[in-house]
C-alpha cells in the first residue's frame, strides 16, 4: 500500500501566526484514496531545509505533498528546493508567464516582474493549472514516487488537489483498499476507554484502533488495511460491533459529529424542543448548539444570566435561594434550569452556574466548580463537577460539553 507525507512551508506556521489547516485537510482527502500518511513536517523558508524535508519524506512515503513556497516574493523557494532535491535547474516557461498576465488582466491590475518567478519549473517536472491564483503548482513523477507541490493557499490548494493530483492518486494507488471508520465518546476518561477495550488497541493489531481527545470527546479512528474492499470492511463492521457492546452509552456517534450536533439530531428526531440558561459559560452551550444548521427546529430560546439581579429578574430564581445557598450551588441551578424551561415552554432546559476563575474561587467553592442543571418534561436533575484550577477556557468548554452529554442521556433513556 502506498504511503504519503505531507510537508508544509513558510515561516509563518512556526512562528504561530498562522494555523496549518492544508494538511488536515490533506489527510482526509488521502484516506478516501487508500494513501494514509505517515509522515507530515513545517519547515521554514529556507532552500536547504526544504530539499532536506523532502529527502527525509521521500524515504517514508510513495507520495509527497508540499504546500506553501510557490509565489513570486524572495522567501518563496519551494520551487528552487524541488530542483535542487532533483538535481536540475529551474526552466522557463513561457506560456505559464503569459497565463500569469492574463490572470492579472482579467482582475486589472498589473503584472510585476516579480512574478515570473512563478513561470519557472524543475527541469523534468509538470505545471499543475491553477485557475484561481498565478502561482502554479509542480508535478514530478516517476514509478516510485510521486511529489505535488501546491500553492498555500487552502481555496487555491484544494482545487489544484481535485482537480490535478486526485485521480493521479486512484491510478497511483490502484487495487490497494484502506477502511477508515470513527466512533465519537464521550463521558469516559482515555485511560478508562483503554483499560475497557483492552488488547483491541494493541499496535500490531489489525484493523488498528487509534485514539484522539478534544475537551472531553474521544474519537476511535478503527482502520483497516486489505486488497479487498469487502475485506477490510467487515473487519472494520466486526470491530465497531464489538467496541458498542463494550462501551454502550459511552458512544454517540457512528460518524464524524460534534456532540451538538448528535444531541440536535436527537432532539429533532424526538421532535422535543430546547432552552439555555447560562452563568459561567457565557452563552456558548447556545452557541454550539446554533452552530448547527436547523437548529432553529429544536432551540428556543437562550439566556446568559451572569449576574444574581438577571437570575432573579429574568428565570423567576427566588432571591432567598441566592442569599441562603449562593449563585454556585445545586439549588440555583435547578431554579434557573426550571425558570427557563417555564418562560420558554421547551421540552428541555439546561442550566450552568459556576466557577471559571481565574478569581473567585474558595476553600468550599474552588474554581472549576460548576453545577449543571437538565430540567425535562418528567423531573429536574443536578450534578455537580470539579473540572480543577484550569484556564478559564477550558472549565466553559468542558463545562458546555458535560451540559450536552448530560442532555444527550436524558433523550436516550
């Protein structure tokens, strides 16, 4: 089976400017050709560290991908590095110029000399068209190997990638079948999950169950490798099968969904309706929740209440709850989730109050000590949770996740 790697350029993904969204796109787009990757790197905007990384990559993988280094300014080099790890010169290609000024013709501007750097190719390579920019990308391919370079671009990048180096791929990669499926869980630790599946997520296992952990929500990538299609998939079906009677509730989701959108799908399906009443997640339970198209089928309204005088005034909490029990408590909780799902007339109510910090906290009330609240159509139930001394960011988010697996529950039982 083929393997690939993914090699990212330009100084400003490793001085934290910009995020490198090209290869996690990259990625998803190879597995639906059967090419995992095995390898991806940034390297800075210097020649000798690019050829470097493509040397590197070219011992790992069949099929390298390089984004980023190919417009017209002094630190693009992508194209300089191609040639030198190839060991040819640079070519100039006139047609590719004249495509170039074209290009700048058609949105009235006018054509730099700078830019005909980009009319330059590696002797023995290809230009990939680009339809929506003037730098165009670079093919090089032999029978072992094959290296696309791409502009950084994403919009620009993406559609070179269909249009240009997809269907290469099929035929590059023909009669070799990778199934990848996911689980989505969510209300166990990693380390808990581990222990329960076992000897499932041992290394030189097949298929292979690989684990990721964002903010609570835990992802088991199953994959499976097979020169049959039918093969790998009832290898994959086998495991998936097994992973549900283990991990039960654990699961919400089959596929690739936030837990918001796996809740909205129950809420929708139930046909069952949804309110908020936030405290120290500041609206963001509704937001996540009206992030997802449609949601105005199933979420009514939302309230932040952050102070004591909007708790009281606008959910209907009794004033003598705040003062006996305080803000953070079971009680308030209660009353706030209670009070909004009455002004609101939904099927359901969350409520949150709690501590985000990074002040506020005391020796009963720590922060990261937060109350949420599932008010129903049959009963009102309260937990409590201890998300630690953390950044304010991640108590809110955390906090906004447990709320929707708590309400995701309450729908599945």
């Amino acid at each position: 089976m083929k393997k690939a790697a993914i090699i990212s350029v330009g100084n400003e993904l490793l001085n934290g400017s910009t995020v490198d969204t090209n290869s996690n796109w990259l990625q998803k787009q190879l597995l639906t050709v059967c090419i995992p990757v095995v390898y991806t790197c940034s390297v800075v905007d210097d020649i000798d560290e690019i050829k470097n990384a493509i040397e590197y990559a070219s011992k790992k993988a069949d099929v390298i991908l390089i984004t980023g280094g190919l417009g017209p300014t002094d630190d693009d080099l992508t194209r300089q590095a191609l040639a030198k790890y190839l060991n040819v010169e640079l070519e100039y290609y006139p047609d590719i110029y004249e495509k170039i000024e074209n290009f700048f013709i058609s949105i009235k501007r006018p054509t730099v000399e700078k830019n005909k750097i980009q009319a330059y190719l590696p002797e023995g390579t290809i230009e990939l068209d680009n339809k929506l920019g003037t730098a165009p990308g670079i093919l090089y391919q032999n029978r072992k190997i094959l290296i696309a370079s791409f502009p950084g671009v994403p919009y620009e990048m993406k559609a070179m990638f269909d249009n240009c180096i997809y269907p290469k791929l099929q035929e590059f990669n023909a009669g070799s079948f990778l199934v990848v499926k996911k689980l989505k869980c969510v209300g166990v630790g990693e380390s808990s999950m581990a222990q329960m599946i076992g000897d499932m997520m041992e290394r030189n296992r097949t298929p292979l169950i690989n684990c990721t952990v964002d903010h609570g929500v835990i992802t088991l990538h199953i994959v499976s490798q097979a020169k049959d299609e039918k093969a790998a998939r009832v290898a994959v079906d086998k495991d998936i099968e097994k992973l549900h009677s283990i991990l039960g509730d654990y699961i919400y989701a089959d596929e690739d969904l936030s837990l918001a959108e796996a809740v909205g799908r129950k809420l929708a399906q139930q046909k069952k309706t949804l309110s908020t009443a936030e405290s120290c997640t500041g609206g963001l339970i509704a937001k996540l929740i009206t992030d997802i198209p449609g949601s105005s089928k199933y979420f009514t309204y939302g309230w932040v209440t952050y102070s004591n005088e909007a708790k009281i005034s606008q959910l209907g909490v009794d004033k003598n709850l705040i003062e006996k029990y305080g803000a953070v408590s079971s009680e308030v909780a209660a009353a706030m989730a209670i009070g909004a799902k009455a002004k609101s007339g939904s099927d359901y109510s969350i409520a949150v109050t709690g501590i985000a910090g990074p002040d506020g906290g005391t020796e009963q009330k720590p922060v990261g000590l937060v109350y949420i609240s599932i008010a129903g159509p049959n009963e009102t139930k309260t937990e409590h949770f201890l998300f630690g001394a953390r950044n304010r960011d991640f108590i809110r988010l955390r906090s906004s996740q447990v709320a929707l697996n708590l309400l995701r529950l309450n729908l599945c039982n």
